[in-house]
C-alpha cells in the first residue's frame, strides 16, 4: 500500500471506557477484541481493575478518578475519537469525571450500564444508578442494556417482551440525547428457542420512536461471559462503519450469535467461559 506523509488518512478511533477483565472474557479485553475482529481501531481507558476468572468476580479496585480523566483527555486531544464507548464504571466519582469528559464531546456514545455481573456480584452499587443515568446515560446517543438493567433504570417489572420495549421507548423521554435503545433479549421468554433482541430507535425528521427486531436461535451454553461488553462494542464498531443504527444492530447481533455459536462447545477454565473472539 501507497502511503501518502502529505496527506495521511485520519483513522477514526472508538475509545472503550470501561473495567479491566484479567481472564479476558469482559470488559476491556472483550472491547479491544471486538474492535480489532471488526477491523475498527481501538482506544482503552481503564475505570477499574476487577480480579476475576471464569468462575466468577472475586474483587474490584476503582482507579483514582483523577487518573481516569487524565487517560481519557490524552486521548480525545490527539486520537480522532469519533464513538466512545462506555462499560463498567465502578463508581461514582468515576462516573461523574465521565460525564464530564462527554459534555464536550460531540460524536456517539454507546453506553453499556453495566451494574451487575451475571455471577451477581455487583460491579456498581444499586444506590449509584441515579448517578449513572444524571451523568452518563443522559449523555448518551446509544443505551444497550440487557432486562436486569432495564429493570433497574426504569423501575418497571418488565415481565414480556412487551412490557419491555413500552419502557425502552419511555427512555427517550427521560434521556432527550438517546438517538438509539437495544434490549437484549437472552433474559425475555427464557424457555423458547429463540432470542430476539429489539432495537428503538428515533427517526431524525419526526422524532417518531422506530422498533425493529433480530431473531435467532437460542444457544443454551455456559460460554455467555462478556457478551454484553462484546455486543456494544460491535454497535459501537459497526456504527463507525456504517453511519447507521438499523445495521450496527443487525451486524451487532449477526455478530456476537455467530461468537456464541463458535464458544458454545469450547472449554477456557472450569466455569462460564467467554466468547472465542480469536475465531
Ligand atoms: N467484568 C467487567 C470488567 C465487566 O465489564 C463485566 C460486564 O460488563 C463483567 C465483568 C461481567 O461480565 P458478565 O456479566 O458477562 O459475566
């Protein structure tokens, strides 16, 4: 390849900012391979370090605020950020130094809300989500939370598939900057054999609130662990590649089944395994 030094070509960056995962299955580690297999470049400021395998997230150590801002405004100064995107946060103080960084940034943010693990150990305490939606979430063109989550920032039960895109489309009330809401669907009708994920997205001219949906076959495996950090990142990464909601969330989705699929028989340690993001 021809390289032109008088008129190099900016590479867009997608900033992941989000907690540290040592056995490589979640957070950071989930981010920068996802970014890489999609062929987006990847950026990583580190929220938290976690001690954790696949048996389970024993403990969490938050970064000095100070130093997560520091990482963060080195970047965004002198990398062509155009989508960041935002896992595990760990706390508050973390979270407001984010919510601050975003007030000046003017491209897409993809926020993960991750709260809990699915092992139940907690990853940001129950008292903090406020924080996270004044902050974070009310900051953000993109929310992808799985049903626990939903459950937890909307208040609402959230029994049937229903019930739960009537409180993702409530969110674009609350949150004015959201241009797009997925909820997961591996948690709704947990006994058929089919997951469908749901994308709410608003339409630019009207405002109207567009729903569209993704099914496929339901994969009963353990191997499930970062796939919410895996699935924004793909949103995020696809979005940078196709400047759009609609295919981010059909690639996101084609995407991480087509990972599940690969991981489903793999054996990585002695308890809920990652996805095999090097296949
Ligand atoms: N560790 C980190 C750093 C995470 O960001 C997350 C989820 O976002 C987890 C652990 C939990 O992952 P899972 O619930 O998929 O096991």
């Amino acid at each position: 390849m021809e390289i032109n030094s008088k008129h190099p070509e900016k590479v867009e960056t997608v900033l992941s900012i989000a907690g540290s995962d040592p056995s490589g299955g979640a957070g950071i580690q989930a981010d920068l391979k996802t970014f890489v297999s999609i062929g987006v470049y990847g950026a990583a400021a580190i929220t938290c370090l976690t001690a954790q395998n696949t048996r389970g997230v024993s403990a969490y150590l938050p970064v000095d605020p100070y130093f997560v801002r520091k990482q963060v405004e080195l970047v965004l100064q002198d990398l062509f950020v155009t989508h960041i995107k935002i896992g595990m946060t760990g706390t508050e103080e973390i979270i407001k130094v984010i919510g601050d960084l975003l007030a000046d940034f003017k491209g897409e943010v993809i926020c993960d809300p991750v709260i809990r693990a699915s092992d139940g150990h907690a990853l940001l305490e129950k008292e903090s989500v406020v924080c996270l939606c004044d902050h974070i979430i009310n900051r953000a063109t993109v929310l992808t939370p799985n049903l626990a989550e939903l459950r937890i920032i909307t208040g609402k039960a959230c029994t049937d598939p229903n019930e739960a895109v009537q409180a993702g489309i409530a969110l674009f009330d609350r949150f004015k900057g959201l241009r797009a809401v997925v909820i997961k669907g591996g948690h709704l009708e947990e006994e058929t054999e089919t997951v469908t994920d749901h994308l709410l997205a608003r339409e630019g001219e009207s405002g109207n609130i567009i729903t569209k949906t993704a099914s496929h076959k339901r994969v009963r495996t353990e191997n499930t662990h970062g796939t919410g950090c895996t699935f924004a990142s793909a949103f995020a990464a696809f979005h940078m590649l196709k400047g759009e909601y609609e295919q981010a969330f059909l690639n996101a989705v084609n995407f991480v089944d087509r990972l599940v699929n690969k991981s489903a028989s793999l054996k990585f340690g002695t308890g809920c395994g990652p996805l095999a993001h090097h296949l």
